[in-house]
C-alpha cells in the first residue's frame, strides 16, 4: 500500500525519477589550538578582560584524541584562565550544539586534565577567591629556600642586549626537598603549554631541584614567579657531582628582558662554587643554546689559559691558505685546555668546541680577509661530524652464503684489497649528501655570527 506521496512505480525504472540518497556530513574535527584561547592573569579583574595577557601554546594537538583533533561540536570556544599568582586555572566551555558526526564527541574535561591535572578550579566564583586565598602562594614556597643571589639594578641582568630590561629587585633561591613537588605541580600547566616536547619530571626523586627566580613587590610585598630551572643532581664516581639543567622557562610576560640568561648565570655560579664536574643542558632549543653559547664565550675570552692556544690557531688561519691544502688540519684546542675549562668553568667539552670556533671567528680581526680559511675549517668539522673522519665501512661488503643453518642469521663479510669500493657501494645520492652538507655549513655560519654580533671583543 503506498500513502499519498509515494508512488507504487519502480523508482529505478526510469532514471530521472531516481531516489536520490542523502549522506551526513562526516565530521572534520577542529584543532584545538583554533577552538582555545590561554590567558595569564594576576588579577581577578583581568579575568574576562580582553586586554588581558594571552599564552601562545607551542602544541596542544597531542593533549586530545588520537589524532589531535575534538570532534562532535559545533561554533566550540574555549578560554582558559591561568594565574600568575597560584597556577591555578579556570575553563570556560561555550558552544552552539554537540553531535556524533562520526567520530564520537571528544571528552573536553578528561582532555584538558591532562594538561591542568588537580590545577583546575570548576567554579569561577571559586576561582576568583584564589586571588586572595592563594596570593602568598610563592613566599610560603620560597620561605624556606636558600638564597642564591639578590639583584637590584636599573636592568635585570644588565644585559644591553635586552633593551626592554625593566628595573626589578629580584633574587634567585634554591628550593630542595618536599616543598619542589608541591611547587612543581603547580608549573607543570606552563612546562607542558610553553616547553616543545617537555614531560614532567619526577618530582618523588629527591635529586631534582628547582631554582626560583622572583621579585618581590614593593606596593604589597608579595612575590612574583618571573622563572624557574629543574636541575638534577647525578653522581659522578667515585664521589664526584654533574649537574644537568632538563627544564628552563621564564614565564611569558617577562621573557625577552634578560631573565633568562640571569638563570643560566646563576646556575653557572652554583657549578664553580660546588666545585661540580660540569654543567650540562639537556636537549637545549635554539633559543636556549644561543643565549648559552653567548654567555660561554663571553667567560672564555676572560679565561687567560686558553689565550695561548687559541692565538696559535688564529696565527696560523692567518698566515695559510687551506684551500691547497689535500687533507683537513686540525684546529680545535689542545686536551688540556680542555679539562682546563672543564675544571675552572664547568663548561663540558661539547660546548667547549662549539664556543671554540665562535672564539676563532673572533680573533680573525677582519674576518672577511680570512673568511675562505674560516669557512674551510667549519666545513671539515661538520663532513668528520656527519660522516667521520674516516669510512669505517669503506671497501667492506656483505653477501650471502649457503648454510645449512638459518639465512637469515648467515653472512660473510670481506674487504677489498687497498680498501676500494666498488660501484655498488659507491653513494648514489654523492650529490644530495653534498647539498646537505653545504645546508649544515651555512647553518653552522649564521649561528656563529649572530653570537659574534653580541660579544665585544677587547682589542
């Protein structure tokens, strides 16, 4: 029986009345770094302000579902409010409509806990209070801190490559023991929004500690977290200590005014003043390295037990032409410098080297004159990093055998009489590896001038 708007025809019979099947639109999802928007607050009248500090995450892609996208909302906004005074955060979730597309709907509160973890106030009203409730959140931390060092200056750090360095009276304290996990957990948000690639550390070791950089306000004597650093403490046999700097972040409204590299200087003291074996930094960012690197070959220029050695190679760039040289000459410094600034300035040799080079594009006064020296050495350094001094692997090769035992787990292998290759071994990509290597080169070149731009060199 049909009703009164259908037809009994076959409706595939004739073509033109073919029933046309509708499909819903499959959800595409929506990235969260479109959909959410972090504040910085340190007052709760900047809560809701427009005008009030916004945090550019580096990646918040892999904090949802698999392939870093929520589904299942439609005109989705969300605003975070993250203090300044207690790290604490508020969530405000708004948005037109939900519906399975497909994909499900993304549990936004269990996504966003693994960012903000017990660090989320439900309540906003709650939230508010927290201005008040937790305003001496970082004296009650640093009361029972040892201090470092207290800095009152017209700049921060002095530092003239910071023209936006404010006038601030700031110290640096050590924190150690149970108060760095009850502080730690409240920075873990900022770690994890702003530090590429982090993970949080293992605050139940007793071998991290923090070190606070904070200034205290005149108007109300509260203090004011402008950075921190995690350091671990290894052991070196046989009753030796490394120290190894796994996180640094100056918190984002203070950043590019020198507090950083006030840090690192610090942490420079500690190492000498502890009488550590060295100072590392553990997979350091671009930005890290060059304030770093800055700060390294500014102590070495000062170090008169390099000064010697350092001269030698400069002369000898000066006063040779390696391009007709056939075989790269070695210009790094000798083994007792060294351990010489290992010992005295707990600056570790891979370092060492890096800053080496940038110490002899200094010396090479003007350094246009020697530039095709220069640019010689660095461009054998970086072939013997890429692929070695020498091919270990050159003329030998693998073949098959019979066996009566497994193939798999059967080969021999045998060298070429003089050690020459044959065709098959030879690199069919010679001319991408070339172009790689000249990439790296150039690389290498504008990090060493843009350090040299910065260090006034005494003449």
């Amino acid at each position: 029986m049909a009703t009164k708007h259908q037809s009994v025809s076959n409706p595939f019979s004739d073509p033109k009345k073919r029933r046309r099947v509708g499909f819903s639109k499959i959800d595409a999802g929506v990235t969260p770094n479109e959909c959410i928007r972090i504040y910085l607050v340190s007052t709760k009248e900047e809560v809701g302000s427009p005008d009030s500090f916004q945090i550019e995450p580096v990646d918040l892609n892999h904090f949802f579902e698999e392939d870093g996208k929520i589904y299942g909302y439609q005109g989705l906004t969300i605003t975070i409010w993250l203090s300044s005074i207690s790290f604490l955060a508020h969530v405000d979730i708004s948005f037109e409509s939900t519906s399975d597309g497909g994909k499900g709907i993304t549990d936004l509160k269990s996504s966003l806990q693994n960012i903000f973890a017990e660090n989320l106030v439900e309540k906003k009203e709650d939230f508010l209070l927290t201005f008040s409730t937790e305003c001496d959140f970082v004296k009650s931390i640093v009361s029972s801190a040892k201090v470092l060092q207290k800095s009152a200056s017209n700049g921060c750090t002095g530092d003239s490559s910071h023209p936006n360095a404010e006038p601030a009276d700031v110290e640096v304290l050590q924190v150690v023991g149970m108060p760095v996990g009850h502080l730690y957990s409240r920075l873990v948000p900022l770690v994890l929004l702003l530090v590429d690639g982090s993970n949080p550390i293992d605050v139940t070791d007793p071998r991290w500690e923090i070190y606070l950089l904070v200034r205290k306000d005149q108007e109300d004597s509260h203090y004011r977290l402008l950075g921190f650093a995690a350091v671990y403490r290894f052991h070196r046999y046989p009753d030796g200590k490394r120290l190894r700097l796994g996180q640094i972040l100056v918190v984002p409204p203070y950043q590019r005014k020198g507090y950083g590299r006030h840090l690192l200087e610090v942490l420079n003291n500690v190492a000498i003043s502890e009488n550590v074996y060295d100072l590392t930094i553990e997979e350091p960012v671009d930005s890290l390295q060059h304030v770093r690197t800055n700060i390294d070959v500014e102590r070495l220029l000062a170090f008169d037990p390099i000064q010697h050695a350092l001269n030698v190679v400069v002369s000898k760039l000066k006063h040779e032409n390696l391009s007709k040289k056939s075989q790269p000459i070695r210009f790094g410094p000798p083994t007792s410098v060294i351990e010489d600034v290992r010992k005295t300035l707990k600056i570790n040799k891979k370092q060492f080297l890096q800053c080496w080079e940038i110490l002899i594009y200094l010396g090479l006064d003007p350094i246009d004159k020697y530039m095709e020296n220069y640019r010689t050495i660095i461009s054998d350094r970086v072939k013997a990093d890429v692929i070695g001094k020498e091919s270990e692997g050159a003329g030998k090769r693998i073949i098959d055998i019979p066996t009566e035992f497994d193939q798999e787990m059967s080969f021999a292998m045998f060298k070429s009489n003089g050690g020459e290759a044959t065709s098959i071994e030879k690199d069919e990509n010679q001319g991408n590896l070339e172009e790689q290597l000249r990439q790296l080169v150039d690389e290498r070149m504008k990090e060493i001038k843009l350090v040299a731009l910065k260090i006034s060199v005494p003449r």
